[in-house]
C-alpha cells in the first residue's frame, strides 16, 4: 500500500509556500491593519463577578470626556438583535455579544465604549459607572450537576446542556466475557489555543448600498450567516472580506459575538467600528477557551490486553453559555476506538453550563482530551498485565489489510498501516537504546519515563456529529469550491472561498491546479473571493483543506483541462478520445504535429466562438463545489453514522526526565511516526506537525485558565498562561510514511491536529512511567510541576505529609 | 507632542501622545504595519524592533523615549520592494512560519543574532528567540531558517572553490 516513488510534478515536492514572501516582509493584511477613514474604537466593559445581576449602568461621565461616541449595554443590543446562532437546541441559553439583567462569568461582556481611539474608549470605559447584585455561582461541572447547585441560566431549569448516552455493539455481553476490566479517570484542564494574535473585526456599515462589509481575523463556518440573522440583515446586506490573514487560529478565532457587537454599532453610529481584543480581552472575555473535561472510562480485556469494550463518560465544562461547543463531544465518535480494534462502546456525552468564561472549537474539536483518556487506558491496561506499552498497542491495533474499517460508531477508515510506522519510529529513535538512557538517568537520580502515544486523526471534515448530538439539523455535507479562470490573454487565476490562519492554502490551490494543469504553480494567481461572490466553503476546520479545497481545486481544474480538450477536437477535428492534453496544449494521438497550443485555445474560447463546439459557452472559467468525499448521510436511529472520510496516523514516543525535588519534567527524546498520505506540500505539513506537538505539550505541562474560588480567572495574561516557548520544544524527529487515502483525489489526508492529539497523551504517559515506582498515578493534565514535585516528596516520604 | 524618530535610516517628525507606546506610534502615526501586537506585556515579542541594532519590544516602550536612538522595524530589512534579504529568503526556504504574524519580529530577531554572531550553535538559536512566541510552528522550521541564512550569509554554500 505504501507509496515511495513520487509521480507527481509539483505535489509533494519541496516547494516554497508562496504566503510566506508577504509575512517575512511585514506585508500580512491582517484584521489590525486595516484603517478606514472616520473609523472608530471599542474597548469593553467586563463584569467583575464570577455571576452578578447588572443593577444600573451610569454613562454620564463616559459620554462627556471629548472623542466618546457611544457607549452601548446588552438591554439596547438585546433589543436590537436576536440572540447568536447555538448549536443544541436551548432557547433559554441565550447568548449575547453583551451580558443582558444578568452577567454570568467574571469577565464578562457588559458594555462596549466607542471613541475616536482605543485609548481614549479604554479611558472612558473606567468612567462607566456600574452597579452589580452578586449571585451564587458554580464553577465545577461535577457540582454543577447537583440539583442543588446554583442555576446558570434559570428559565433552562438545570445546568445540563447535553446528556446523551450511545450504545453501540453488545456492550454488557462484552464486559460480562472478559477476564479483565479496569477503570481510570482522566481530567483535561480548561486550556485553548490562544494565537498570538487576538481576536479582530473591522464593520462598516454602508447605508446607501445596505451592505454590512467586514474584515475580521475568522475561522468560523457559517460565519456571514450568523451576522445576518443575528443582526436581522438579509444575507445578501453582509460582505465578508476573505482577504485578511489571520494571524492563527487553530479553530478558535470564531468572533461571532464581536462581529455582531461591532456590526451593530456600526448601523447605529454611521461611521466604521473596528474591535481589536487586547490580550485580557481575549482572555478572559473573548469566549475562546477550551475544553475541561472529566472522563471516567472502563476498559473490558482479555489475558492478552485485547480490549473489547469500552465505557466512556465525558463530562464537559462548557462555561456559561454555548454556540458549538457541545459538538466537541461529538466528533470523538468518528474515532471513538482510536486506532483499535475494540468490539463494542458506550458512550456518554455530558456538558453542563458554569460560571466560567464561554468555550470555543479548539485544534481537533475535543478529540485531545478523548485521545488522553483512551490513551492512559492503555498504558493502565500494559502496566496492569506486565505487558510492554508498545506491544499493546500492536495487539490492539486494526491491521492494514482490514481497511476500509467498519468501527462500532458507524465511521469507516478509509486506509492506514499502523505497525509499520511504529516500526519506523522505534527504528529512526533505537528504542532498546532510549530504554538504556532511561535507565542510566534513574541511575543518575532522575525520575524518567517513556511515554508512547497512538492517535488518529479524522479529517475532511464533515460535521454529521452535529445531527448526532442534535436531530433537527440534517447537514449531510459540509462543501468546498473552487474557481479557475484563463483570462483572454492566457493567464491562470483560482479563486478560493474563505480565509486562512496560516495552513498555506493559496500555495495548495496554486499547487493541486498546477499539477492538473501541468504549468508551474508560481504562475498561477490565487484570489480570495467576498462572502457575496463566493461559492461555498466551510472554512478551515476539521482537518478538512488539503482533502476539501484540494479536491475542490483538483475537480475544477479538470473540468476546465476538459474544455480545453474539448475546444481544440472539435477545431482540429478529431473525435474526443484522440486529443491528448499536454502541458498546456492538444494534439491529436494519431497524428502529434496536429496540436492547437495555449494562445490557440484562448483565442477560439474568448474570441473565435464560430472554432467552439456547438452549445459550449464561451470563455474559459469553471467552477467546482465539492462534497465531502463519503458524506451524505443522517445518523441511524441507533446513533451511528458515517463522519470523516479519512484517518491520518500518527505515533508519539516521548522520553521524559524530572527533576526528583523540583517537579519539573523535561522533554529529553521526542520521536514520530506520521503518515498523512499524499503530503501536497511537505514542508507545510511538517510545520503543522511540530506546531502540535508545542501546544501539545503546553496543554500537558503549562497552560490552564485557572480559576480562584471566587470565580476569577487568575491566568489571564501571558505571565501566568504559560505558551511554550523555544526552551520547551525539544527538537523533534519525524519519520513520513504514506498510506495514500482511497477517497481522496491525490491520495491526501488531513495534518493539521495529530501533533496535538497525539503529544499530551505521549507525555502524559511518560510522566506516569516516571512516578510509578513512587506508585504515583497522574490522570490530571495540565501536569503542573509544583503539583509533581509535592506528590513526589509525599510518596517518598508518607509521613511528611502530617508535619 | 512633537517627538523626532529615527526609523530605517530617515528622521521623522511625529506628533503623538506622551503615553503612546512605540509600537502605536509606528503602527498608527508611521504606518508600518509590520510589528504586531500580541499581548502588549512584553511577553510573545511580537512587536520587536531593533534599537540601536538590539531587539526589543516596542510595546513595552513609549515613542518619546526612542527619540535620539536609531531604530530598524521588519520595513527596513527588505532591500528594495519585492526584494529579499537573505535572512528573510532563508524563512521562506524552510517555511519558518505558518500565520506570518510573529514572524516580523522573528526575522529582527534573527537579524539582531547573526550581526552579534555570525556562528550560531543551534543553542544560540533557541536562546535568541526564547524570548519570542510563536503558537504556529513549535519552532522547528524558524530555527532551521536562523541556521540556514547564518550558513548563507558566512558563505558556506558557496562551491567549495570560492570559499576562502
């Protein structure tokens, strides 16, 4: 199955990124660069309440320092708009862009300040005088679950969102046949992923034209239509620029409720309004944390560590309110067995509301939590039976020649070979010798231990999770486009759909048409449309664009190969199957000096229509909008269905050294074992790799949103939410191997999550065989070293502990 | 007031606020757009400039204490519009970068190393840009792109012929 030889032009060769000339010049277009005249600021209004009833709101003093426009409250907004797009169907969890009577999380949004700068609306924001009614509050998910407990939102009657229990094979028989069952529970800390830059809209609101225009730093599907209905605009009074480069994302930069706020005081003010978070903004208010989860999972195996079933409660912390979150319980079901072979699952997907800050889709959307719980599981089930972490893993693993995979939740993978690249990975890193460092660093005092991790990443992206978890959506497919035209003077442009937040789509598109085309990507322009002249595109989530704009492209630049073929048949004559397309020109199979070149097609198309085959349209533009290969499909009404068209595979092997009195773990060896299939452009997805495995490692080592008991959010800047820098990414070896995807056009899959799906879980489990001679087990993350260091001396001295 | 700013080589004149830090004053008075604000806490470096040919963060800095002092942002590396300088052309080879939005400062960064160190040990590399973050590329790609143009720039991928 394994491909080696590479027979493409283009594709998977080490081509440049063409994104990059603009950014090591300092010439991105990002959200924050965009000055329109007579433009105005916003700075904002937090609740300083973990809950609080909002009681009065004095402006006075704000409206009369010079430069103030306006300043804005949730009970006009409220007013004004509906309230924003959710996922689950909860009437009485209303969102909005500003907290209305009531603020339900410290930090909150409670009113917005227009001035003629952001520091004179940051000045007037602290003239605003506000009265607050403190409420109880609750922050823990488990207590939030107490009927006794403080209501979030009381006309909802409960804190519970979602509880929703699948059942998929013989789950009891299962359990009840085999020898061995073991329980563990796994806690994933409040963490995101915070790019570097924040989160940014610009609205202008054109009353002669009834057009809404917006640049914003967006990753967020559906985007345009959410600003339309919650701003009770038609769809076509919205254009969103696709041509702002967003400065990272990662899945969360989803700005809906800015947008609306922005929006709004646009169409009331009648001049532009631009918001640009700052860092405790975005924090604290920006609705863009991530999951807190709580698993508790019992694993049901044999004498051999062959598991056969699985029960898996996730309990979900959303925070105070939801838009699509709660779906990030549901998108673990497209690879709810990870990479094995497991018979039979129960699953319990759980998300309560509390009084902390709102979450949003983060890298993976809430597979890394799913992908640790299963993945200490293993490892529980290795040290349990003596058996190597490892050999566990092969035992469990679905061969490569039982692909396409069939597992319980109704998903097919569509290929991979799991053994051979862990072969490659033990192989590039000398296991036996990594055991032997390991060893001589315990002998040198240290705590170490080997962590292995497997994970899959489904990608292509296709959001079925969401009739899943909701039955009254019927999204079957989740589409792409793409555009190609050869203007009259033979130049190439492809117009994609959406933005980008650094995943090089421009280069993919120029790439994939290039390849079909057969003329050099470089030459070829890749434009970014408006919302009200694009195709349909659903944005770069889910793993989703090398598969999806890439076929997308593929597809169009074929039709497009195919009029050409068409144009010069029929002008040289010749039926359809003896005109061969080369480089750009066609020439007939049985007779190779008979060819019309580029120029010669482009004049009959543009110009010599009486040379065009009948009823063929003249020019040469196509259009391409492309369905989730495999998609289609609603849920059964047992609750399984068919989501990602492929799984990408990756494999971790982490050696971790601690210090004994300090606490703090040290990534010593990092080794992977990737495949993605087709990699279009390898130095792209290598990129993607690395960056997740840093923010792996944060999410295991350094970044919580950690709250006090009063419901305050005390890491709210860059000094107490810790980012890896350069000192904590260990240099990291990848092995490629490649299983080329079935259903896709190039044989591509997606490579934008598995470092981060796969690192926390590696680590987490180095950590575990670090401890376990102290008979410490760590199923906490982040894995703090404070915390390490106290449990480490508690273990090695029991009794110090009463001192 | 009225402050004189020596940037990329040309003394300007700007009107700005006392409190305005360097970073507004060049984004917003001087229109280079190239330094970033990313936590505006002297964290991530986003904004850094070269002052005085040392890296440091222009959010942490107010405009009025940059009078007198030569300074260089991401406009003043590129040789001429459209042009690469071998440090920027080096990013570029390795992909040392993904979003574009630290990666100004990188390149300064870079810049402000190479001058002082024309040999980096891939430690020096790590060390120089600790101090900037980067949520895209776990670093990787950047500090190959650091040790690609220090090769370029001493000359060591010149035909072994015309190597000193």
């Amino acid at each position: 199955m394994s491909e080696t030889a590479n027979h493409f032009r283009f594709v998977a060769t080490e081509r440049r990124v063409r994104e990059d000339r603009r950014f090591v010049a300092g010439k991105g277009h990002f959200v924050a660069d965009i000055d329109l005249p007579d433009m105005r600021h916003v700075a904002l209004i937090t609740c300083p309440h973990a809950a609080a009833r909002i009681l009065r709101i004095d402006k006075s003093a704000a409206l009369a320092l010079p430069g103030v426009h306006y300043v804005l409250d949730g009970a006009e907004l409220a007013s004004a708009t509906l309230p924003l797009m959710t996922g689950l169907d909860t009437p009485n969890v209303p969102r909005r862009p500003l907290a209305h009577e009531i603020a339900r999380y410290s930090g909150e949004w409670v009113a917005a300040v227009v001035a003629d700068s952001r520091a004179l609306a940051e000045d007037a924001a602290e003239a605003v005088e506000i009265d607050y009614e403190p409420l109880p509050f609750v922050l823990d998910a488990e207590q939030a679950l107490d009927a006794a407990s403080p209501l979030v939102h009381e006309a909802h009657g409960s804190n519970v969102l979602l509880d929703k229990t699948f059942v998929w094979g013989e789950v009891e028989k299962d359990f009840a046949a085999s020898a061995h069952t073991l329980s563990l529970r796994v806690k994933w800390g409040r963490s995101s992923t915070v790019p570097i830059e924040t989160f940014g809209v610009v609205a202008r609101w054109d009353p002669w034209r009834e057009i809404l225009d917006v640049w914003a730093s967006i990753q967020m599907p559906r985007y345009a239509d959410q600003i339309g209905a919650a701003l009770k605009v038609p769809q076509t009074s919205v254009r969103v620029h696709y041509d702002v480069d967003v400065g990272g994302s990662y899945g969360v930069k989803r700005g809906i409720k800015h947008t609306v706020l922005v929006g709004y005081l646009s169409r009331r003010l009648g001049f532009p309004v631009r918001l640009i978070e700052d860092r405790l903004e975005n924090m604290r208010g920006g609705d863009a944390h991530g999951p807190e989860r709580l698993f508790d999972v019992d694993l049901a195996f044999d004498d051999k560590g062959i598991v056969r079933s699985m029960k898996m409660r996730a309990l979900e912390n959303l925070g105070a309110y939801a838009g699509r979150s709660p779906f990030q319980l549901g998108k673990p079901i497209g690879d709810i067995v990870g990479p094995y072979k497991i018979n039979s699952v129960q699953y319990r997907a759980l998300a309560v509301v509390t009084n902390k800050t709102t979450q949003d889709a983060v890298r993976g959307f809430g597979q890394a939590p799913t992908n640790v719980a299963l993945e200490r599981g293993m490892d529980e089930i290795a040290t349990m039976l003596g058996i190597d972490p490892i050999e566990i893993r092969r035992r469990n693993f679905i061969r490569r020649d039982e692909f396409p995979y069939l597992i319980p939740s109704g998903t097919t993978y569509d290929s991979g070979d799991f053994h051979t690249v862990v072969d490659k990975a033990l192989a590039a890193t000398d296991y036996r010798e990594l055991k032997a460092e390991r060893d001589r660093l315990r002998a040198a005092g240290r705590l170490a231990g080997i962590g292995v991790a497997a994970c899959l990443e489904p990608s292509g992206g296709n959001a079925t999770f969401e009739a899943l978890l909701n039955p009254s959506i019927t999204t079957s497919t989740f589409m792409d486009s793409c555009r190609i035209s050869i203007d009259g003077m033979g130049a190439v442009t492809a117009t994609m759909h959406t933005t980008s937040s650094g995943q090089g789509h421009e280069t993919l598109v120029g790439t994939v048409v290039g390849e079909v085309l057969q003329l050099d990507p470089d030459q070829i322009r890749v434009t970014r449309a408006d919302s009200l002249n694009s195709l349909p595109s659903g944005t770069p989530v889910g793993s989703r664009m090398a598969i999806m704009l890439g076929g997308a492209a593929f597809h169009a630049a074929e039709k497009l190969k195919a009029k050409l073929v068409a144009i010069a048949a029929h002008d040289l004559g010749i039926p359809l199957e003896r005109a061969i397309y080369e480089r750009g020109s066609v020439h007939d199979r049985d007779a190779p000096q008979n060819k019309r070149g580029w120029a010669d097609l482009v004049q009959i198309a543009y110009r010599s229509f009486h040379r065009m085959p009948p009823d063929m349209e003249p020019g040469l533009s196509v259009a391409h909008v492309y369905p989730v290969p495999t998609g289609g499909k609603l849920p059964t009404a047992d609750g399984r269905v068919h989501m990602y068209p492929c799984v990408s595979f990756e494999f971790h092997l982490v050696l971790v050294s601690i210090d004994p009195d300090l606490g703090v773990p040290e990534i010593a060896r990092y080794q992977i074992g990737h495949d993605c299939g087709t990699q279009i452009n390898p130095k792209i997805v290598r990129g993607m790799t690395m960056g997740g495995v840093a923010h792996g490692i944060g999410a295991a080592l350094y970044e919580e949103f950690a709250y006090n008991d009063d419901g305050q959010l005390i890491a709210q800047t860059f000094m107490d939410y810790l980012l890896p820098s350069s000192h904590e990414m260990p240099k990291v070896n990848v092995v490629d191997h490649e299983t080329p995807s079935p259903f896709t056009v190039l044989g591509q899959k997606g490579s934008g999550e598995s470092g981060y799906l796969g690192a926390p879980a590696a680590i987490a489990n180095a950590v575990n065989d670090a401890v376990r001679s102290l008979g410490l087990s760590i199923n906490t993350l982040p894995i703090r070293a404070a915390k390490l260091a106290d449990m480490i001396e508690q273990a090695k001295s029991p009794r110090a502990n009463n001192t | 007031m009225r402050i004189k700013l020596d940037i990329n080589g040309t003394v300007q004149e700007v009107d700005t606020e006392p409190r305005t830090t360097l970073l507004d004053c060049l984004r917003d008075n001087l229109n280079l757009k190239g330094a970033h604000a990313g936590c505006e806490h002297g964290v991530c470096g986003a904004c850094t400039v070269l002052f005085d040919g040392e890296a440091v963060r222009s959010c942490l800095m107010f405009a009025a204490q940059a009078e007198g002092t030569p300074i260089v942002t991401i406009e003043g590396v590129s040789p001429g519009p459209g042009e690469l300088s071998p440090i920027q052309d080096a990013f570029c080879e390795t992909h040392g970068m993904q979003c574009g939005y630290c990666t100004p400062a990188m390149v300064l960064v870079a810049h402000a190393l190479l001058a002082d160190n024309p040999n980096p040990k891939r430690e020096d590399i790590v060390d120089a840009i600790s101090g900037n973050l980067c949520r895209c590329t776990g670093y990787a790609q950047i500090i190959d792109a650091i040790a690609l143009a220090a090769e370029r720039l001493r000359g060591d991928n010149r035909p072994a012929e015309l190597r000193s």
